[in-house]
C-alpha cells in the first residue's frame, strides 16, 4: 500500500466533481421539501437524466444540449409524479418510490444502444490565471462550468428562499397549505413548479455522473445516489447552506475511499464501497438524534396530502 | 370543468376495480411503447400475458416458473403490505432478501458435505434470521433515534450488495469452482437443497411458505388485535396513541416480520432456483414485491394475485426478450408504470369526479 | 346610512347540504354587524363567499355601489374587504413581519413593514414585535397579527369569524374597544358569533341565521339573550338539570405534575395540582394554547409523567400508558374528533373497538369478536341518539354533533370512575350541546368524578362544580363555581397578556 500517491490538492479537488452531482439533486430536492412536497424518486429522475442528457450530447455532439435535455427529461419524469400526488391526490411515498423504479426501467430501455459509447468530452472552463494559481487554481478553478453552476445555485436557492417574496410564498405553502390555501395562493401550482425545478436538478445531476464524473452510461449508474441526495436535506435541516456542506462531505468520502482503493489498503474493496452508504447512515442518525428545534426543521406540512375543499 | 370531490367513506366497488382499470390502463400504455420501440404492440402484449400460459409450445416451461417467481414476490410483499398498513416503510426489502441468503447459505455450506435431516430446517432459521437482523438495523435506528426507516433500509440495501459481492469472490467462494466468483451449488448438496417438491408445478418449500404467510397475515389483519393496532397506526397515528398503540413495537414488528420474510424469501431463491450465491443473485424481487404490494391494495387476497400476475410479467417478459426481441428493462419500465396508474386510478377510491361549475378553489 | 355591502339572494348547495338559500342582508359604512346562528347554520360559508373562498350557485353582491363578485381572496382584499379568519390562517415557522407579508398583495419591504406592523399595532393597542417566531405567540397574540395583516390594508369592511373564542374576558373587552376604534373611523365590521352577550355588547345589527336561511334581523341591544337565543335554535332549549349533592371521598389526586411539552410550538405542563371528588365536575378553563391538550395527555396517559404525580383513590396511576388507565376505569375523550379520538376512516365499529376493547371485553387473547364490538357500537348509538345509518359507517360521515356524541357516549357506557374531556361541545349544534352536558351531569350524579376542560366558560359555569384555569401550562387553584364573577374568571385566566386599551387613531 503507498497512501503517498494520494495528493490532497487532487483529492480536494475531485472531492468537488465528486459531489456535484448529489449537489445538484440535493438543492432541487431542497426546493421541492420547503414547498411540502416529498419526492422520494430523485433517484429515478437522476438516472432519466443521466440517460437523457448522455443520448442527446451523442447525438448531438454537444454536452450542453445535453444537459438541457437532462432537466428537461427529470423535470418530465418529476411532473408525472406532481400530477399523480398533487391533481390525484396520491400517496407521496408509495408515487415517489413508483417514480425511482419507472426511471430505472426506462432508463435502462433508453439506454440500451448507449452501452460503451464515448460521450463528447465537456470543456474545462478556462478561467485564464485563476486556474494558474498554485494549489488554489487546481482546487477552485480548473473545473467544468457544471461545479459552477451547481455552486450558483445553491446560492440562488439560498436567496430566493431567504430574501424573495415568492420564497416565502413557497415557504409558506410547505409550513400550512391549508392556511395558504386559505390567503388565496396557488398551492397545487406552486408546488408544481418546485417539483419540476426539482426535478431538472436532478437530471442535471444525473447527466453529471454520465457525462463528465464516469463519463460513460451503465444500467443503474447513479447506484443509490439519489437517495443520498434525500439523506443531505435531512442532513441539512432544510438549508441551502448546509446542503453544499453536506453533499462536499459526502463527496470527501467517495473520493477518499477510491484514493484508499486505488493505494492498496489492506481492506477488501467491497467495504470500501459500502463506506459511503454507511456514513450516511451514520449522519442521518446523529441528526435524527438531535432533541428540540432543530429536528423538527421539517416543513410542517411535509408529504400531507392537500385537497382544497372549501 | 372538473374537479374532485371527496368521498363520505371509501368506495368498495373502486376499490377492487382500481387494480383491473390500472392493468388495463397498463397493457394499453405499455402497447404504446412496444410500438414506438418498432414492436407489434399486440403481438408484445399477447407474448407478455397469453404465451406463457397457454402457448401449446411455451406453457411447459413457463407455467411452472410462475410459482417459482411468484413465490418470493408474494412472501416479500406479505411482509412489507404489514408495514405499509401501519405507516412503516421498509423499502430496503432487497437487502434484507440478499443477506437472508447469505445467512442461509452460509449455514449450509458450513455443513457440507455433511446429509443429515437438520441441515435445511437449520438453514431457514438461518435465512429469517439473517433477514430480520437486517430490517432490525432501521427500526432500531427508527425507535431509538427516531430515523428516517425508508432512507436507511433503503441505503443498507446497497450495503448488503457489496456484502454479496464480498462473499460470492471471498468467504463462500467454491473451492472447487475452478477459481469463478460464486459458491457451491446448493441444488447438488440434497441436505441443503429446496427442490421442486411436485415435478412439473415449480412449487418449493418457499413458494409453500408464501401461502402459509398470506393466510397468517389475513387472520392478523382482520381477526386479531395487533392487526387493528396496525390498520389503525396507519391511518390515524394520533388516534392510535390514544388508544394505547406502542408505536415503537409496531415499528420492530412491522419491520422484523417483512425483514424475515425477505430473509426466507432470499433463502429459499439460493438454495432452490437459484442454486448459488453470486454476484448477481438478487434479481430486483425486494422492489418488484413494493409494487405487488400496493397493486394487491395490501390485503392479501389481492396479493397473492398480484404477485401471481408479476411473475407472469417476468415470465412474459423473458418470453417477449427472446421472441421479439424486446429488451428486459422494457419490462421494469412496464411494472414501474403499472404502479404509477395504480396510484392515479386509485383517486377514484376516495374522490368522486365531478364535471359542470364550481366554485373558486 | 348608505349600505357599504349588499347581499342579495345569494345561494350556495354543496352535495347533501344546502349551506346559504335566498340570504340577504345589508351593511353599513362604521356599522358593527353581527351574523349570529348556531353552528352549521352557514355562517362560515356565507362569510366565505364574501372573502372569494367560495363561489355562490346564485345570488349577487354589491359593494359601495358596484357589482362585486371576487374570484378569490386577493380580489376581495384589493376591494377593501379583510377577514380574520377563527383557525387563523398562520404558520408557525415564520415570523411576525412575514406571516403579515404573506397576508397582503404588495407588501412594503421588510425592514420598513417590521415598522408599520410596530406602529399599526402600538395604535391600536395590540402590541406586537414582528421578529418573533408565531408559534411561540399566545391564542391572542397570534390573533393580533391577524388582525394587523387586515389593518395594515386599510379594509373597508373588516370580517371577524368567532374572534373571541381565544381571548380572555379582559382580553375581549379590549377586542371591542379596538372594533369600536375601527367602526368609528368608519369601517365596517361584519362580526359572527354565537355568543349572545357579546353580540348584544357590541353590535348594532345582528342577521340571524338558520339552516342557512336568514331568519330574522334586529336591533340585539333590544333583546334578551333567551331571545337572541331562541331565534336562533328556533325552540327553546331545556337548560341541564343536576341535582346537588355533597362531594363525595377524593377519587383523583393530581400534585405537581410537569410534563415538558413534546410538541416545539406546544406548552409545558408546570407544577399542576388539583383534586376530583366523587359526583364532583371539576372544570378547567382557560385560553386555547395553554396547555389544555397536554393535561389531557397526561390524564390518559398517552404522555407518561411520574408515577406519584397522578393518583387515584390514593394509588399512584401516573406511569401507566392509556391501556392501563382504562384497565383501572380512568376514561378520557381528547378534544380532536377525527384523528385522535376517532379514526376518520374507519367504522364507528372499529372505532368503538379503539377504546373500548379492554372494559368491554371485545378481545380474548388478542382476537377479536366483532360481533360484540357491533353490538357495543350500537348500544353506543341508540343510548345516546347518534344520527347514522348503522355502526358501518365510518367515522367521517358523521355530523361534528354526532360524531361528538358517540365519542362521549363511548366512554360513558364504560362505566369510567374517572372522566376526562377536553371541549365536549366545540362545534357541535346547540341540541347536541346539551345533550352532552346532560350525559355529563347525569355521569357525575352516577358517582364518577369528572374534568371537563372547556374554553366555553358559559359552559363550565352551567355544569361544573368547581372550576380553575389554565394559564402558560399551570393551574390556578380551583374555586367554587357558583357565585364567581366575569372579572374574577378572567384573572383566573390571566388577565390581558401584556394589553392595552387603544390610544390613538393610526
């Protein structure tokens, strides 16, 4: 075993292409909860996504019709589960889980003339001499524009929930919908655009993984990362900031765990593998754990069911 | 205009027809995607649903592979419908399905080559166990700390899979296999093996198991305290504590029940069908049961044709593979839809649809 | 005075139910009105309809002269018309500043509307700080900011559903000074009630309604409240009869019993003490929000407080779950119909199965006799005049009165020692009232010792023995009821939290 092949500023910055795409679903997911909504199937909508995203950057060449074609495909797959939960009044767990096993399915029927085709390659951007800088330049700025864009997010999220008069209407739809309902809001409507941001988040993300992170498509590549992406909101009780903290957390171990793979530590591989999930877990308990008001940070009116019937 | 208008109580007739409209409302959409994939659509549905039954060719073969599937579906399903009528949601079914195996197999490749009557019974002990340890893993989490079951018996799922992976290269590996990641076959070992105990009809000590399973769940849920005590904790969870429904028991039972359900489920598949644990071993049976679950309305009558019609979905589907050439996701995209029409027609339970003016909502 | 409102034959037909038929009435500019029926008389709907929640089948509406038909709350709030609604449309999660924010259609930025709502409510004698979480405010607090999101509108028409259900009598009699403030200015406020004395305090008008007819209109400062009150129902009522008795030995004994709330928004219990004679009612008022839902807790037993701090007849009951309670014939009957002492979607069947498996032997060694439970169901349902086809309908296919009945019918019939209610008669029609109290009086008559927890003072005076109050999660001591005063009750009660009469005009 050799741990001096792994370079921290290498892993720092893989770290961050590590998480992105469990960024990029986590902060959709997070728009989608405030609102009230629960949508358990990012996983489906992550792996449309990636599918979508990698057929139309081949066919197309370009990466970025891509990733258009990415949230336009997780914002599809999210609507049919905001038509079936929020018009016909479903269950949102049992439609959300309906949602994660309809995307692996045809994912994998999309994907089938995809196996082992080469993706174009997505350009770094070139930020000139940021990208020079010594260590800083590797870390900060010599990714693809995607990282970016995800960072830009989290921060228009952040905003738009913490500054925004429709942020608060969106806030204020997931605390009482039936008290929002009552002032005269749109709650349907407005929960449907957040399931459909949600949704595109989360194809983006899923066109993350199988453009620029493997870049390849495989049957069931997101391998679990959508509900990874669930376990970070809870992580984050709900906030902005703490998503990115929570997804960069995460993307540390997975980068960390193929560093100690690729160096040979004496642990078999399959417990290297399963290391990500175990965290989780273990995040996931020490913030249930916690007592008083920062466990209930939920939305008060999380996965309830509405129906206006006055 | 329309609009929807809610039910004074749920409506009985919807509630068994809902189910039939969803299948149908499924064979017409997933006619629709064979032919937009080139494929006859009515050629595609007719080898998915008829063949394996009554094609003179093919019904040899398939009619008794529709027990071989059914069965795990339904002992699963059986488990997680309990959970799910309480509230509980253990979708982490697949890995407990896969170290419920593990468990099981381990135990008799422990003994082998010893013949001795012991060996099997001593297995499915084994299996259940192994498979209840693993949903205890959630539940205790759940009571304890008050985690999120569905993330964590969802995420432990991916845990069991690299476990898989570890011993069918590692631990379990056959010593004689000539080096090829897998175990022993346990169908060649008779001590440990689960055969087709009526030639000819796929019907195995699980499939056997299954039925025993639905008809405990019935008297549970109709006949019996706890079963209220669960239907009740579902619906109404405050109304629930008020009458002096533990919660946290129900959440270790729900989950420890569907948990050693899968667990046998894992442990009859690896020493009957199967015949080994390898890497791929587990075939998706733990979500496939999530919707047989909610298409049979978690009551075990309807369960037990769900799982039925399920199997005959994979049967079909391998049969639509190999005839026409259809790919095998085409078939888990078809059950995904199947749940998705099963939860927008099942409004009609609870709501009744109205057309003319209304007011403002 | 020239009608600032007009409604005109206005109808509204849900299925089963004719809510509003042919109502019409009028408003003045700075007139109080009142909307005075009982519940269901289609008070809710009719106020509804002039908000924009509700669209009427027929029937028109005319507002300062124009036709007005608003298509949703927003339209009726840009033409002047505010509600305050009786479940205040708030959420807990936000603060002050942007629950007021949320209320209005082009609200001032943040900083600056923290300062209206500052100067607005210091006007009007409703203080309040607009950085403050709701869910941390009192019933009246939380009022106010109601009350501020419709003044910061300058309404010309202010509509107030059953605001007084929350306050204490101090409270109250700020309320009315504020809408009196407001009247004389020359909003209009259309006030809906079915408190009578409060009706004839403050209004100058009152449109009585009934089975969503209006019945008859009058001038209430020239009636009697029996008059008021048979206008109303439509019959006389026959008032409770008890017979008095002497208290009997002590049968429950509560001593300093706290219990931290579960709930982040709830109330702590602290230090709360009291005792139940046999054939004794003990009630127990109190604004909502003051721990009234948590004591019931604590007496069922679905909150588990120190064994000690709960005793009946001497033997320390408090670390037994709900089960056990019943077991030892302590009975309770929550507040909350549908979901919490009845499962909305199942039959009156399971539900009578729900609290009464264990005294009525309808389970043995855990299976269950459904036969039995049906017959208990039914008992249940001919004792106390249930109106339902049979014990198969579920629960939510019943009226709020009958619903009512069978929950409190359930526990009578089980011959409980001790009886624990919590609002017996919210929302339930005045026949149904009645008979409620009846069943109660009648039960202590019996021998049992009864609490009943009640924000309807007029109702705990009529039956109760002794009374106290409930205030921030503790307990006042508990006073003979006869012969208390309104003032004494309403410092019992607490007072006016931190009020002041208004001052200024804003």
């Amino acid at each position: 075993m050799d741990l001096s092949a792994i370079n921290p500023v290498i892993l720092t910055a893989s770290l961050m292409v590590a998480a992105t795409p469990i960024l990029l679903a986590a902060i959709g997911e997070l728009v989608v909860e405030k609102s009230g909504v629960l949508n358990l199937g990012v996983e489906g909508m992550m792996i449309a996504g990636a599918i979508c995203g990698f057929a139309v950057a081949v066919e197309t060449g370009s990466p970025a019709l891509g990733f258009l074609a990415a949230a336009l495909g997780g914002a599809g797959l999210a609507l049919i589960f905001g038509f079936l939960t929020q018009v016909l009044m479903s269950n949102q767990v049992a439609t959300g889980l309906a949602l994660a096993l309809f995307g692996l399915g045809l994912s994998a029927l999309i994907g089938q003339r995809y196996q082992g085709v080469k993706p174009p390659a997505t350009a770094r951007l070139d930020l000139g001499p940021l990208s020079d800088i010594p260590v800083l330049g590797r870390v900060l700025f010599s990714h693809d524009p995607m990282v970016y864009v995800s960072l830009g997010l989290v921060a228009a999220v952040w905003a738009f929930l913490r500054v925004t008069r429709a942020g608060l209407i969106l806030r204020a739809v997931g605390e009482g919908h039936d008290a929002a309902h009552a002032l005269g809001y749109k709650v349907v409507r407005i929960r449907l655009m957040a399931i459909a941001f949600g949704g595109a988040c989360a194809g983006l993300g899923g066109a993350y993984l199988s453009l620029i992170r493997v870049p390849q498509w495989t049957e069931g590549m997101t391998a679990g990362a959508g509900w990874i992406a669930l376990a970070i909101v809870v992580f984050a009780s709900w906030r902005a900031g703490r998503v990115l903290l929570g997804a960069y957390l995460f993307g540390g171990v997975a980068v960390l765990q193929l560093n100690l793979q690729a160096a040979g530590v004496p642990v078999p591989v399959e417990y290297l593998s399963m290391s990500p999930y175990l965290i989780t877990i273990i995040v996931l308990v020490i913030m249930s754990s916690r007592r008083g008001r920062a466990a209930v940070a939920a939305p008060a009116s999380l996965g309830r069911v509405f129906h206006a019937s006055s | 205009m329309i609009w929807l208008e809610k039910r004074a109580a749920p409506s009985r007739f919807w509630t068994v027809v809902t189910p039939l409209l969803a299948v149908a409302l499924t064979m017409l959409a997933g006619g629709v995607l064979f032919a937009a994939l080139g494929k006859d659509p009515v050629a595609a549905i007719r080898t998915i649903f008829w063949d394996p039954l009554f094609n003179a060719q093919f019904a040899s073969y398939s009619r008794p592979q529709l027990l071989v599937k059914a069965g795990p579906l339904i002992l699963i399903a059986t488990g997680l419908a309990l959970g799910f009528r309480a509230g509980v949601w253990n979708i982490g079914a697949e890995g407990q399905y896969i170290v419920g195996a593990l468990c099981g197999a381990g135990v008799g490749l422990a003994f082998y080559p010893l013949e001795a009557w012991y060996v099997f019974p001593l297995m499915v002990l084994a299996g259940g166990l192994g498979g209840w340890a693993w949903a205890m893993i959630p539940a205790l989490l759940k009571t304890r700390f008050r985690t999120n079951e569905i993330l964590v018996s969802l995420l432990l799922v991916y845990v069991a899979e690299q476990f898989l992976a570890s011993m069918s290269l590692g631990l379990m590996r056959n010593p004689e296999g000539g080096g090829f990641p897998g175990s022993r076959n346990l169908q060649q070992y008779p001590s440990a093996a689960n055969p087709e105990l009526i030639s000819g009809t796929g019907l195995h000590w699980g499939v056997v198991v299954a039925f025993v399973a639905l008809i405990m769940a019935y008297i549970l849920l109709h006949r019996h305290i706890l079963g209220f005590q669960i239907r009740l904790a579902g619906q109404s969870p405050r109304a629930a504590r008020f009458a002096g429904v533990n919660a946290n028991r129900l959440v270790v039972f729900c989950l420890g029940v569907s948990g050693a359900l899968a667990g046998l489920a894992g442990l009859f598949e690896v020493s009957g069908p199967a015949g080994q644990v390898n890497i791929d071993f587990n075939q998706g049976y733990g979500f496939t049961a999530i919707i047989v679950a909610f298409l049979g309305r978690l009551h075990p009558v309807g369960i037990l044709f769900a799982g039925l019609l399920m199997a005959l979905t994979y049967i079909g589907g391998e049969l639509a593979q190999f005839m026409l050439q259809i790919p095998a996701a085409a078939i888990q995209a078809f059950q995904g839809m199947l749940l998705f029409f099963l939860l927008g027609v099942d409004v009609l339970t609870n709501y009744r649809v109205r057309i003319g003016i209304r007011e403002t909502a | 005075m020239t009608a600032l409102l007009k409604v005109e034959g206005l109808a509204k037909a849900y299925p089963g139910v004719v809510a509003n038929d042919d109502v019409s009435f009028d408003i003045a500019e700075g007139e109080i009105h009142a909307l005075l029926g009982e519940n269901g008389a289609g008070k809710s709907t009719l106020v509804k309809m002039i908000y924009g929640l509700v669209r009427p089948d027929s029937g028109r509406m005319v507002l300062r002269g124009q036709p007005y038909t608003p298509a949703e709350p927003r339209a009726a709030r840009a033409a002047g018309v505010a509600m305050v609604f009786q479940h205040f449309s708030l959420f807990d999660a936000l603060n002050v500043a942007e629950n007021v924010a949320l209320g209005m259609e082009n609200p001032p930025p943040m900083g600056h509307l923290a300062e209206r709502i500052r100067a607005v409510s210091e006007a009007y004698g409703l203080p309040l700080s607009p950085e403050r979480l709701v869910g941390d405010l009192s019933a009246g607090e939380r009022q106010r900011v109601e009350i501020v999101r419709c003044l910061l509108q300058d309404p010309r028409l202010l509509i107030m559903d059953e605001p007084t259900s929350v306050l204490t009598p101090q409270e109250v009699e700020i309320l009315f000074a504020t809408l009196r403030t407001l009247a004389a200015e020359g909003t209009a406020i259309l006030y809906i009630s079915h408190k009578l004395e409060e009706i004839r305090r403050l209004c100058d008008r009152a449109t009585i309604l009934r089975r969503g007819r209006v019945v008859d209109s009058c001038n209430p400062r020239e009636k009697s409240a029996a008059q008021l009150a048979e206008m109303m129902v439509g019959a006389k009522l026959s008032v409770p009869r008890r017979a008095a008795s002497a208290p009997g030995e002590v049968m429950l004994e509560v001593a300093k019993l706290s219990l931290p709330s579960v709930n982040p928004f709830g109330t702590s219990l602290r230090g709360i003490s009291f005792i139940v004679h046999r054939g004794e009612i003990l009630g127990i008022g109190g604004v909502a929000g003051n721990g009234q839902d948590e004591l019931l807790s604590a007496l069922s037993g679905e909150a588990i407080a120190s064994a000690g701090t709960i005793r009946l007849f001497g033997q320390p009951i408090g670390a037994l779950g709900p089960g056990a309670r019943r077991r030892i014939a302590v009975l309770s009957a929550p507040e909350e119909r549908l979901g919490h002492a009845a499962a909305p979607d199942m039959s009156l069947t399971e539900n009578a199965l729900l609290t009464a498996a264990i005294r009525q032997g309808l389970a043995e060694r855990g299976f269950l006799k459904w036969p039995a439970a049906r017959a208990f169901a039914q008992k249940v349902i001919e004792t106390f005049d249930v109106r339902t086809p049979g014990p198969g309908n579920v629960a939510r296919s019943l009226s709020g009165g009958n619903l009512q009945k069978f929950v409190i019918g359930r526990e009578v019939l089980q011959k409980p020692e001790v009886l624990v209610v919590n609002q017996p008669t919210w929302g339930v029609d005045a026949a149904a009232a009645a008979s409620i109290r009846q069943a109660l009086l009648d039960l202590a008559e019996s021998g049992a010792a009864v609490v009943v927890i009640s924000q309807d003072l007029d109702e705990l005076m009529e039956i109760s023995d002794r009374f106290a109050a409930l205030n921030e999660g503790r307990l006042t001591p508990a006073r003979p009821s006869r012969g208390l005063t309104l003032e004494e009750i309403g410092l019992m009660m607490g007072g006016a939290h931190d009020m002041e009469v208004p001052h200024a005009v804003g």
